[in-house]
C-alpha cells in the first residue's frame, strides 16, 4: 500500500511539474509597478467618488482590459459599467422620545423613504 501511495504521489507532483506555467510570464514585475504607480498617482487625488480622478482611473482601467484582450460584457463595446449613484442633502430631522424633544445630533436614520413617522405602535 505504502509503495502504491508513493507512485501516485509521484506522478501526482510530476503532472503538476509538467502544467504548471512560469509565473513570471503571467505577472510581470515591472507592468504592476506601472499600474500601481498611476493608480496610487497624486494627479488622481485618491480617485474619491464623484471627482474627475475617479473617471481618469477607470479609462486606465479599460484601456488595460482592452490591450489584454478581455472582452466586453455582452460584446457591448465597453468596459464600464453605468450605475446611478444617489447623494442624499439632509434637510430637516426631529424626533421626540417619550415627550421629550431629541437634539438632531443624536438621530440616526436609515430609510429609502423621504419622510419617517414612527410611533409605539410601528415596531
């Protein structure tokens, strides 16, 4: 048993030998440090949301997919993908709490709704 389990770990490492690829051929040192390096660039000033930096980020993004010969989703011609991004501006908010008044500091809401009324009775 014990030299039958030795063969076929042999020939187990040996065909992983054989199939394994060169890892300098796939990621190549220096091409990261170009990536890094304009993605990590001060010009792109954190690539915050909503800024321009932002989009200058994912045009070098999809030039780089593009150059590697990824295809598009859906053969669509492009690699970025459109969402709608909402920035709420808060307006008002007050709550009272067994008939005291709370101070808006010390209110945390969540909700998809525009205006929130609970009572004793809500939850």
């Amino acid at each position: 048993m014990r030299k039958q389990s030795s063969f076929f770990l042999f020939f187990f490492l040996l065909s992983q030998q054989i199939f394994s690829q060169n890892i300098d051929q796939i990621i190549n040192v220096n091409e990261v440090r170009r990536i890094e390096t304009f993605l990590a660039a001060d010009e792109l000033k954190g690539r915050r949301t909503f800024s321009p930096e932002i989009d200058k980020a994912a045009d070098f993004i999809a030039n780089e997919f593009k150059a590697a010969g990824l295809q598009t989703l859906n053969n669509n011609g492009s690699y970025l993908q459109s969402f709608v991004m909402v920035q709420p501006k808060f307006i008002s908010a007050s709550g009272v709490l067994d008939g005291v008044q709370m101070e808006t500091r010390n209110l945390i809401v969540v909700t998809c709704k525009p205006e929130l009324q609970l009572n004793e009775g809500s939850g």
